[in-house]
C-alpha cells in the first residue's frame, strides 16, 4: 500500500487533505470547542505528512501539512470578508495546486520532484569520469536547468542534452541554457545509447527503472551519474561526498 501511495503522487497529498476536512467537518457537527475543529484536522495533516508513503521528501512533507491550514484560512477570510470586501471563493486555495500541476503535470511526479542540483555538486566529476571533446551528455530530468549548469562546467567541450517532461519547465530551461539541446519529453521513452554520461537526480523509487534502462541501452564504456541515490546493483567508480548524507555516485557501463 504504501509503495502504490508513494507513487500515485500528488493522490496522498489530496487525500489528506480531504481527511483533514472530514474531521474538520465532523468536530464542528459534533460541537467540538473552535480550537479543536481547526487544530485537529491541521495536526493530522502534520502526522500524515511524517509517513514516507504520503511524503517522502521534505518538501512534499510541507506542502502536505500545509493544506488544510491555508484552505482553512483563504475559506474563512470568504466567509469573513477582508477590509469589509468579500474575499475571494474558497476555490482560491486550488490555485497553487493547479499551478504546480501544469509546471510539473502529475505523470512527471512519477519521476523525481523539482529539485535542483545544487551549486558545485559536480566540480570534481570530470576528474572521476574523463570524456573526449565534444561527448553527449544527457541530463535526464532536466528540470528548470541546474544540473545542466554544473555539467557545463564540469565539461566545458561536452555537447549537452535535456530532457524535461513538463513543458513551461522545459521552455524555461530552454532560456536558462540556451548553449544545451533541451526538448520536451519523456526520458523514459528517448533512447541513451548515443550518450557518452547520462547524468540523474531521480527518486529511490525510479532507480531501478533508471538503473535498467542504463543497462539495456548505454553503450560500453559510457558513465551513468546519480546525485544521491546509489544504483544498486552496478558497481560504483567513484563515490563524492558531498555531505554526510548526499554523494554522486559515478558508474561505468561494461
């Protein structure tokens, strides 16, 4: 069960809230003090949002617990009125969400969240994984650009590809990275065997797709790279320590 929750993303982030507005709902039915009909529901969001099948990152743990409280408080501003002004419908607090679905659509919450590269995570890749002048680099998942940024900069002379399955996020990629061939795409569906790197930021639970695509489809003797998350079953190059806790993990396909 959790598994099929963590995957069905953002299903667990509605479904609490909808739980959240239940007990709302049923506290103020049963008379219940103002003070438990608000805080109740927002403390089941909070430990809902603990459960790795709800939100398995921190950010997704935020926008969980989060819900219920700005719902809360953009209805009661409608039925209060702001500055003697009605405030808008309670159907605001959708906004947000309807926004993120179209930046990111709910197919790419299969894959990994918006989560940048981070700023000189891949300074000592090229030393671990060499390439020739001129190599095609894909960055699979691109995102809004960052892990392009660092790959440039690892390999200045390298060709570099994105790819990105949502539209206004690759569109701004684009813009951000004009010297990459970005397009818009499914990495899943678009063939690895002409590059030379094929670099991820992915999820634990998309590694073994990603590690078996690498397998099937990555020529010999080219390098797959994951920020974070270890490919369990290949045999590492190299491991980076970035922190403690995170690592670039570098590998090259036999």
């Amino acid at each position: 069960m959790g598994r099929l929750l963590s995957r069905s993303w953002p299903l667990p982030a509605l479904l609490t809230w909808v739980l959240a507005w239940a007990l709302c709902k049923a506290l103020a039915s049963a008379g219940a003090p103002y003070w438990a009909v608000l805080t109740l529901p927002a403390a089941l969001g909070v430990v809902l949002a603990q459960w790795p099948a709800v939100a398995a990152t921190r950010w997704r743990a935020i926008f969980v617990a989060a819900g219920f409280p700005v719902s809360a408080v953009v209805t009661g501003l409608q039925q209060a009125g702001v500055a003697g002004m009605m405030a808008p419908g309670s159907w605001v607090w959708l906004l947000p969400l309807g926004l993120l679905l179209l930046a990111y659509p709910m197919r790419a919450w299969r894959d990994a969240p918006l989560f940048p590269t981070p700023m000189g995570a891949l300074a000592e890749l090229a030393r671990h994984a060499p390439l020739k002048p001129g190599a095609l680099v894909l960055d699979a998942g691109c995102g809004l650009g960052a892990g392009l940024r660092e790959l440039r900069a690892a390999y200045p002379q390298a060709a570099l590809h994105g790819t990105e399955w949502s539209w206004p996020l690759a569109l701004a990629c684009r813009l951000r990275c004009p010297w990459a061939r970005v397009r818009r795409g499914d990495m899943w569906a678009q063939s690895w065997s002409s590059f030379d790197l094929v670099y991820l930021f992915q999820r634990p639970e998309s590694m073994p797709q990603a590690i078996e695509k690498a397998r099937r489809e990555l020529k010999a003797g080219a390098w797959l790279v994951s920020l974070e998350f270890e490919a369990v079953g290949l045999t590492p190059v190299a491991r980076i320590a970035l922190t403690p806790a995170r690592s670039v993990w570098v590998y090259r396909l036999h």
